[in-house]
C-alpha cells in the first residue's frame, strides 16, 4: 500500500446503487414515538434491541434516524441513544459537550421527528446518499466507545460494518470504515496488560490479530481503488501505517495533514499533532497543540503532558498530566495518568 500515491487523487464516491427491501420497523421505532417524549433520554429502554439477530436491521433504524430534517449532530447523538444504547452522558463525552447540553438535543431531536412527520422507513436509494455522513459517524462513534472497553459496543459496530459494506460495496467511505475498525481491533487484545493500559509503541506485537489486519488492509485497498480519499479512508490509512515495522513517521505525518484539512477537526489536529512530533521534532508538535481551544478535552492534555515531559519540562507536564487526569473517564485511563504523574515526581523528568 502507497498512502502518498493516492493522497493527491481526485475525491469521487460513487452514487449508492442497491439497498435491500424495506423491513417492518415499527416494533424497533417506538422508542421514538410521542408518548415516549416525556421521557429523559436516560429512561429510555437500553434493552430493546439487544436480542437483535439481525445487525442490517438496526442499520436500517440507523437510516430512518438519520433524516436530513435534524441536524448532523442531532442525527448522530438520537441514534446513539436510541439504537446503541450510550447513556446521555457517553453521547455528550463524544461530542465534548455537557450531558445536560446533550439531554436536551436529544429531546429536541426526538420532537422534531415527530412533528416533521418523518416516516419510519428506508429511503429509496437516491436519497441514501443524504444520510450517509450520519450512518457512518454514529457506526463510528459507537466503535469508538467500545474500544474505550465495551467490547460489546465495538463488535456490535463492526457487524454493522460488514453489513453497511455488504449494501454498498462501491462506497468507499463504507468500505474504508470497516478497514479503519478491523485495524484498531486487531490491536484490542495487547491495548491492556493486567487492566492497565498499554500504549502503541509498548504493545505485544504477537498479540496482535493478524487476520483481522489483513482483512482491513484488504477492504482499504478496495476503498482505494475506488478512488476514495475521504475521511475514514485516511484514517484507515493511518492506522495500516501504525500496523507496519519499522512505523513511517512523514507518511502518517502527511495523512494527518490531509485528514485534518479535510475535517477542519480540532480532535485531528491533537493526533496530527502527535504524528507531527515523531516526524518534524517534540517543539513542532507542541507547537500545534498549544494553538488549539480544547481545554475540556482529556487527549490535548495527555498529549501536551507526554510532548512536555519528553522535553525535560516536568512541572509543566505534570499540570497537563493532572489536568488529563480529572478528564479521564476510563479508570485505567486515570491509572496510566497517574502512573506518568507518579514518575515525574520520582524521577523530577522522564525524558525519551
């Protein structure tokens, strides 16, 4: 595989030429009924849909979800809600907004379907295209999830992949999303050791899923060949760069650069500021991370931390690490932070 080749290729997805026959959704849609308005999103029903046999079905909820009536991000955090079953403060932690910020859009979500009078059902398959962008972001969003330790959540998301990429085997961006889950999931088995968490560079490479990684680079080099060069296929890119020995820092360097101008995402520019780091030097790659607003959001100051402390700077990285520290959700997320803590104060500075 050749990032660089393609990084410079024409963006052209193909239109959606297939869709299966339309299911009957009303026992999966009641969630989102009048009568269920009233309800705080966290009283919502998380069991419904947990003996579910059949991932395409719930796909097909994930469309009807994702009407061009509601906004994006309404599109993206009802469905979570509704389908996935994350909990209103999970949603928000996704979105870096208040869970009492995302309880009422989710309301207001649930209201605007009821009062546009959108049908529940799939669309015809001109009209796929329109809710595309949201279907992919929640199958995402609810990988990313389980691969902060819900493994439930992460091979549930991938059974959508496969059968989102079953649907549309010319989409690239489909084809490049299932690639990007398959590479981070081959790696899930050596992500922790005695349940704390192990990072890239420390990882038990022979723990790895090597057929898992062989599938993923299969289907991006698919999305490749139909020309894709949207943001899950570069994405996936990366993570089959973050698979290879030795690692090509400039390469993943660029394709962060290509994904962050593509996304205009701060949450990007945190990663590329990390790939920056190991091509162009620490400074570079603090640099960029002090350019960005992003004070609630736990991986900025994880990253500063690591970037400061490798710089011999260790009462600064220690005030990012403690920051990082009162951000982190997962408990051993918080260990590891506090391990970094725990060093520099032994240690006065842990430089690489």
């Amino acid at each position: 595989m050749s990032p660089g080749a393609w990084l410079v290729a024409t963006a052209r997805n193909r239109a959606i030429d297939r869709i299966r026959r339309e299911r009957v959704l009303a026992a999966k849609t009641r969630m989102l009924e009048l009568d269920e308005a009233h309800k705080e999103p966290d009283q919502m029903d998380e069991t419904a849909f947990s003996d579910e046999p059949f991932p395409d079905e719930r796909l097909e909820l994930i469309f009807t979800c994702c009407h061009p009536a509601l906004a994006l991000d309404l599109q993206v955090a009802l469905t979570l809600r509704t389908l996935g079953g994350l909990t209103t403060d999970e949603i928000a932690r996704a979105f870096i907004v208040p869970p009492a910020t995302m309880a009422q859009r989710l309301v207001r979500a649930k209201r605007k379907i009821k009062q546009a009078g959108i049908p529940f059902r799939i669309p015809p398959a001109h009209l796929l295209p329109d809710r595309l962008a949201a279907v992919l972001a929640v199958v995402y969003l609810v990988f990313n999830e389980g691969y902060g330790g819900r493994s439930d959540l992460a091979a549930e998301a991938i059974r959508i992949g496969h059968a989102l990429a079953g649907l549309m085997p010319d989409e690239p961006e489909v084809q490049g999303l299932l690639a990007l889950m398959l590479l981070h999931d081959a790696r899930s088995a050596a992500r922790f050791r005695d349940g704390d968490l192990v990072l890239l560079a420390d990882q038990d490479e022979s723990l790895w899923d090597g057929a898992a990684i062989a599938q993923g680079r299969a289907l991006l080099d698919r999305a490749i060949a139909l020309r894709g060069r949207g943001p899950y296929v570069l994405q996936a890119a990366i993570a089959s760069l973050n698979a290879e020995r030795p690692r090509d820092a400039t390469e993943i360097a660029a394709l962060y650069g290509e994904l962050a101008r593509l996304t205009r995402s701060p949450v990007v520019e945190v990663n590329r500021a990390a790939a920056v780091a190991e091509a162009e030097g620490l400074e570079a790659g603090l640099a960029i991370l002090d350019r960005l607003d992003l004070d609630a959001y736990q991986y900025l100051h994880a990253a500063r931390a690591d970037l400061l402390r490798r710089l011999g700077r260790p009462d600064e990285a220690r005030a990012a690490y403690l920051r990082a520290a009162e951000l982190a959700t997962a408990e051993s997320e918080r260990r590891f932070l506090r391990r970094r803590i725990e060093e520099l104060r032994k240690d006065g500075q842990s430089p690489n």
